[in-house]
C-alpha cells in the first residue's frame, strides 16, 4: 500500500489531466493521510475534471484530512476557498468550527453556503448566533441552508428564532417560522398562532399554518378551525388539523368532504380547458386528515366520497390506511356499485388491504 501510495502522489505532477484525475480518484480509495497536503495542492490544478477528483478524495479520506482544508478557507484562492468549504460541509468536523464560523462573513455566497451546512452537520449551539444573520442573506441557497442548519442543532435555536418572529424583513420571519415547524417545539405555538393571524405577509401566515401542523400541538386546533374560514388559508389548516390527529377535527373535515361547509367565495381556478374550483384542494386534504386520525365512525364518509371523481383517488387510499374494519364496507361497494371507475378503486383498496379477488363473491 505504501508504494502504492507514493506512485500516485508522484502521479499528481502528471502532464496527462487523465492520469492526474486517476491519480487523486485513487488516492481517495486509499484513505491515507499522506495524501492531504498533494491533494489539496491539486485543488489548484488548471482542470476542472482533476479538482473534482480531489474534492472526492479529500471527502473520502474524511477526518485526516479536516485541519488542513480548514486552514484552506482562508487561501488566496477563491475556488481553493469553495472546495474546501464543499468537503468540510460534507465531513462536518467540530475541529474546524471556529474558521468555519468566520466563513459565513465571506464574500463569496458558495463558502458561505457550504459552511452553514458544516455547522449544521456539526450541531453546535454555539454557532446559533453567527448563523442567525444569514437568515436574510442576498441568496436564496445561502438562507436555505443556514435555516436547515439550525434546524439540525435544534432546540438551542428556538430562543433565537422566536426573536426571529418579530424581525422587520419577512425573508427572516419567514425562514423562523419554517425552521420552527421543523423542529417542532411546543414552546413556537403560541408566537406561530400570533403570526396566523396577525402578519401582514401572506406567505408566512400560510407557512406558520404549516408549521403548527408539523408541531402537531392540539393546542392548535380551534385556532385552526376559525383559519379554515379564511379561503386562502383554508387547504393548510385543514392539513394541519389532520397532522395534528385530534378528534376534535373530525366534524369540520367531514363536513368538507360532503361539501357541507363549502365557502361562498370559493375561488375558480382556469386551466388546460377545465375549470376547477379551489375548494377542490380542500377536499382532498380532508380526505387525507381523516385518514391520519382514523375515526372508524368517519369510513362511511370515505365509502360515499368514492362517488365524488374529485376525492375518488384519495378516499380510496383513506379506507386502505383504516386496515380492517374499511374491508366490509369495500365489499359492500363491490355488491352495489356499477360504475367501472369506482370499482376499480374499490377493488384496489381492498386487495391492498390483503383482501384477494377470488375470495369476493
């Protein structure tokens, strides 16, 4: 291996690109540390396809590797900077987490990118704070994954997304609240409630919508029912209120799905020589809401939905989540119904649920 080792180190000064990028490809299955210090050289290399093989093998070699490429961030080099930014990112070493740390004030946004993402990886609740500004970053990937970052270190960064809420910029209001679904702490409730109802900006009263739902906190759910009044908001809520798998939701949903609580001012959507209505998107996320609280009383529901060509789809796969109990009525569709469409849907919910077609009689 030693040999081996040195013959491809010796081959990174090639003339031949091909022969340097095979080179550094085989340095990375070798995992040997004395190949950090020529592969971050080659990180410099005039071709593209040779750099690429080094990043590779440097994130192959992992760990040995992580002290020099954080010393790299502060190279001359810009690419050199990138490179090393992208590997570290990938490795996410706590060794490195002060230069990392200073990497999220550079001026180019791909080092800033790569080094959100190793902080995130790296998890520590030190680096909330230096994150949080890049939360209203010039660019959209670089907000991303500063927002992904703290939702990976995770409870330590509630504190300073909950101040995030009240931020003049909606950019930085909008990724809070999303991190805060995400990392789905009770304690975001009542601020996303607030934001539900009292931010000017429409895009983060539908994401605080989302949010309460992926927190699944009952505490949520009357609120939601008055959102479900609100036609723009009333998809997203009726989805919250089936993440949230409380009961109490159960006779709004209902009420959807047979079109009973239809809104007035339901709004018209155009498109491909149909014309659909929104209230479409709310039926289907009803369906959807009552198969994840899985009231038994609820399958009839389901069973006269499978009349309407909107919900068929989705109230078929709604019976197949209630498992057994959804495999009398189904039988029963099958011995009355005479529609091809809903019996195929019938019969496909049913032999999901294990139920074969030569038992059907």
């Amino acid at each position: 291996m030693a040999d081996s080792v040195g013959e491809q180190i010796a081959a990174l000064k090639d003339e031949d690109w091909a022969v340097r990028e095979g080179a550094a490809a085989a340095l990375g299955s070798f995992r040997d540390a004395r190949a950090v210090g020529p592969l971050i050289a080659v990180l410099r290399d005039s071709d593209r396809a040779v750099r690429t093989a080094a990043v590779a093998a440097l994130t192959e070699i992992g760990e040995a590797s992580v002290v020099a490429l954080g010393a790299c961030l502060d190279d001359p080099d810009l690419s050199v900077q990138e490179s090393a930014a992208s590997i570290l990112s990938a490795i996410g070493d706590i060794r490195v987490i002060d230069p990392l740390v200073k990497a999220l004030e550079n001026p180019d946004w791909i080092v800033r990118m790569h080094a959100a993402k190793a902080l995130g990886r790296i998890g520590d609740p030190r680096t909330v704070r230096p994150l949080m500004p890049l939360l209203h970053d010039k660019v959209k990937a670089v907000r991303v994954d500063a927002s992904e970052a703290l939702v990976l270190i995770g409870q330590a960064a509630v504190p300073l997304l909950l101040e995030a809420l009240k931020h003049e910029e909606w950019l930085v209001r909008l990724h809070a609240v999303e991190a805060l679904g995400k990392i789905r702490s009770p304690e975001s409730v009542e601020p996303l409630l607030f934001l539900l109802f009292n931010d000017p900006d429409t895009a983060i009263r539908e994401d605080a919508t989302r949010s309460l739902g992926e927190i699944g906190d009952p505490r949520a759910v009357d609120f939601l029912l008055t959102a479900m009044t609100d036609v723009g908001l009333r998809p997203l809520a009726i989805e919250a209120l089936g993440k949230i798998r409380d009961r109490r939701a159960v006779p709004a949903l209902v009420s959807v799905v047979t079109g009973a609580s239809r809104p007035a001012d339901s709004r018209s959507i155009h498109g491909c020589g149909d014309r659909w209505d929104g209230e479409m998107f709310a039926m289907e996320a009803a369906v959807r809401g009552l198969a994840l609280i899985r009231d038994e009383v609820t399958i009839p529901v389901l069973i006269d939905a499978l009349q309407n060509t909107v919900i068929r789809a989705e109230a078929a796969a709604a019976l197949v989540a209630f498992g057994q109990p959804a495999i009398p009525p189904l039988l029963g569709v099958l011995k009355k119904e005479r529609d091809d469409n809903i019996l195929f849907h019938a019969k496909e919910a049913l032999a999901q649920l294990g139920w074969r077609a030569n038992r059907i009689q």
